[in-house]
C-alpha cells in the first residue's frame, strides 16, 4: 500500500536553517547540511527546503549548499524559493533536486507554471500556497513570505494551478506556522475537495496524531517543521523523526 | 564499470551520487566507445516515453544497445521510464519502445476517484519470484515512486515483484540480462542502496 508521506519541511534563510511563527520571528535551528544529514540517517519520506527570504531579497539560487545537500540526500528532495525561470529549475533539476517548489511566481504569473510543467513534466512541480483568513474570516493567498497580499482565494487559485499542471500543492496556512496546535483542517478540505492532484497539508502540526487528521481532511501528504527541529516546552533545538512503526500506528 | 546512459531525460547525477556512496565504479555517457566498454548499463530517465525513444535514436544508441544487451547479453537495469521503454508500446505515445519485453505500458485507471494519478511516493513490493536482483529484499523494503503509466507484462514469468496502487502492477521485471524497475532506487534510501548493490555485484 501506498504510504502517505511525512514530510520535514526546512526553511533556509541566509544559509542557515530558521524556524518561524507565524512566517515572523526566525529562530536559528543550525547548520542545513548537518540536519538533512540526520534527517537522511532517519529514512524520511521526503524533504522540502524552502528560502524564506529569496523572493523577498530578490536573492540567487542558493546552489552552493544546494550541491552539498543533494550529493548526499537519498530521498527525493523539493526546493522553494525566489523561483522565476525555467533555465533556474533545469539548474536546479541538474544538481540532484526532484522538485521544485513555486508561490510568489505562480501568484504573480500563472503562465510559468504552465511553461515549467510543459518543460519538466507536472510531477516535478508543486505550488505552494500560503494562505491566511483575513478580517472577514475568509482565506486569502498571500504571496512573499507572507507578505503580499493577492486577493485570491485558495480553493479557486489551487484549481486553476493544478488544472494548467501543478503536480502538487503544497499548502500552508500562515495562522498555524509553528504553532503545533494542529493543521487548518477547514482549509485542507476546501482545497483537498476542489482539485484532484495531491494536496501536501502544512503548517500547525504539534503531535503524530495530526497527520490522520490532516489526511481524514483530505490531505494526500503530511509536512511539518517545528515537531521535527524542537524538543519540549521550551523548543529547544533537537532534530527527530517518527518511527516507521510509530507512523504506521496512526496512519494505517 | 557501470555505466549510466545519458540520454537527457532528467537528473542522473543522482544515481551515479548513489553508486559512490556504495562504493560501486560508474560513469555517465552517451558515448558509444564508454557503453561497450562498461560491464553493465544502467538505463535512467523521467519524463514521457516519445521523447526518451527519440533521445535515444537521435544518439544513435538504440541499435548499439540492442547488439549489446540482446547479442552480448550485457545486463541492463531500466529505472522508471527507463524500465517502460523495455516494452514494445506505451498509451502515453506512438513510438515504438526498444520491445525486449513483451510487455505494454498504460495509464492507471481507477474506479476509486480517491486515488490520485500520478501514484506518487513510498510503496511496498510483492516478490512473484526468486531472482539475484532481489537478494536479501523482503516486504519490508519500500521504495519511491512517481509515475502515471505502468507496466503490463504478457508473460507473466518477466514479473518479479507487483506493488498495490488501486490493484496490483508489475513494479520489478526481468528477462535475461535485462531488468527493469517501476521505481527510483537512488531516492530509497538504503532499499534502493541494497537492490543497486544486488544488481552491480550479482546480475
């Protein structure tokens, strides 16, 4: 049986790994290479690194690091961030990485991820949404780390990506970064039930039992940051991943 | 030697990344002088079975890889669309795959709209029979998949091993010195080390 996938997602700003709430406040986590090392000891399903800052920064391709990371990442491995052309996406292709991760230019430009699933094939491109409920308690998708808003709506923003050839949506809710009190299960389900390409939940996960939730949602893959960096009360730094066993407890 | 046939069909880099690791001799070439050289090939791609077919004859390569893996008898691993282009035809285009299994490739189909196309990540094999490439594998092995066609065998002896998505298909094939399969073993982690160390040591 096909195993739903469980997903650390890494946010890399400067080169250095970070974690945010609320896409505010940075703290610092440690070295990228170090931790996809033991995240790649640890037999993960799947990886995302995402550079918080590129679009915003309007910053180049972290390619150095991103060499380093590939050469030695066993599992398939998706990057985000400041992602504009499709000559960056065979660069980023050429060095090992199986997919890329697309917002702000998908909000911005839809045609490119036309152009880039023509060019490489739709499995290979997600859209991330980062979406967040706005004053009147409906969602918006906010483009820039969080910082733009677009006035679109994510359902209708998530169909009409996946119906020009988004392989994924990779989708986030700004409200529950790194809160660890549990996915946005009212937005995975909107989103879930409007397109028929996986839906990757993110943002909120605190505790394995909100994987089943987010996938009773509809959500086809689990991601999470601070459960697997922060240990503890204080969230204090500590790389750690679920067991097989322990994954199969609740997701089976 | 193994070589890894470049036919510009997606990253490679990775597999040859994973061969190292193992500590297994490799290249990567579309060079006809390197492909007969080499003691095995390994046969990668991703991306639509058209355009690996035309890669491959616009290399020139197809009639040199059939004197070497039907004449020589030189074994060859296909990984993902590299094991879909051992078929003869795919629904996906209208070329001619290299035909040296008697096999077909589809789209899955599905009556449970619950399940997505392409049948994307970690999934488990079933062993159909006993084969040097499967050496010390068992159920427990899982491996990573991104596919939306797969294979069809007619002779169901080519099977090694089927993987559940929707129903059961072909996801490890062999006749001969040729192998294929359905997934990508240089993203499996140390499933996928161990089914490439079977291959470069025992095939």
């Amino acid at each position: 049986m096909l195993k739903t996938r469980v997903i650390p997602c890494l946010l890399l700003q400067n080169d250095i790994l970070v974690k945010t709430i609320g896409f505010k406040n940075p703290k610092y986590i440690g070295d990228p290479i170090n931790a996809i090392r033991i995240f790649n000891e640890k037999e993960v399903d799947e990886l995302v690194l995402l550079d918080v800052t590129a679009t915003i920064e309007n910053k180049k391709l972290p390619i150095k690091i991103l060499e380093k990371i590939a050469a030695e990442c066993f599992m398939p491995l998706a990057y985000g961030g400041g992602i504009k052309t499709i000559e960056e996406i065979k660069q980023l292709f050429n060095l090992g990485i199986e997919k890329v991760v697309i917002n702000s230019c998908a909000a911005e430009n839809p045609a490119f991820i036309k152009q880039a699933a023509e060019n490489f094939g739709s499995q290979s491109i997600v859209v991330s949404i980062d979406a967040r409920k706005n004053e009147l308690g409906a969602y918006e998708v906010i483009a820039s780390s969080g910082t733009k808003s677009t006035g679109k709506n994510p359902v209708d923003f998530a169909m009409e990506m996946a119906m020009i050839g988004a392989g994924e949506i990779f989708l986030n809710s700004i409200d529950k970064d790194g809160a660890m009190t549990g996915y946005d299960v009212e937005l995975i389900e909107k989103v879930a039930k409007a397109v028929n390409i996986p839906v990757i939940a993110s943002g909120g996960a605190g505790k394995i039992e909100d994987f089943k939730t987010a996938v009773d949602a509809g959500a086809s893959a689990v991601a999470a940051a601070s459960m697997f960096v922060f240990y503890g009360k204080n969230r204090a730094v500590l790389i750690s991943y679920p067991t097989q066993e322990e994954l199969k407890k609740v997701l089976s | 030697m193994i070589t890894i046939i470049d036919y510009k069909t997606g990253n490679i880099g990775s597999i040859l990344n994973m061969l190292k690791k193992i500590g297994v001799e490799a290249n990567i070439s579309s060079d006809i002088k390197d492909i007969k050289k080499s003691d095995k090939l390994i046969l990668p791609g991703v991306g639509a079975f058209n355009t690996g077919m035309e890669n491959l004859q616009q290399l020139g390569l197809i009639s040199l890889l059939n004197d070497e893996v039907i004449n020589h008898k030189k074994p060859i691993l296909g990984l993902c669309l590299g094991m879909q282009l051992l078929a003869r035809k795919s629904e996906e285009g209208n070329l001619f795959g290299l035909s040296w299994l008697d096999a077909e490739v589809v789209k899955f189909k599905f009556d449970d709209k619950n399940l997505k196309i392409p049948h994307m990540g970690w999934n488990t094999i079933i062993p159909k029979r006993q084969s040097s490439l499967l050496t010390g594998l068992d159920s427990d092995y899982r491996f990573y998949f991104v596919h939306s066609y797969h294979f069809e065998c007619r002779d169901s002896k080519d099977i090694l091993a089927n993987t559940f998505y929707g129903y059961e298909f072909p996801s490890i094939v062999q006749k001969g010195n040729i192998y294929g399969v359905q997934f990508h073993p240089e993203k499996s982690h140390k499933f996928g080390m161990k089914l490439l160390k079977n291959f470069a040591e025992f095939c």
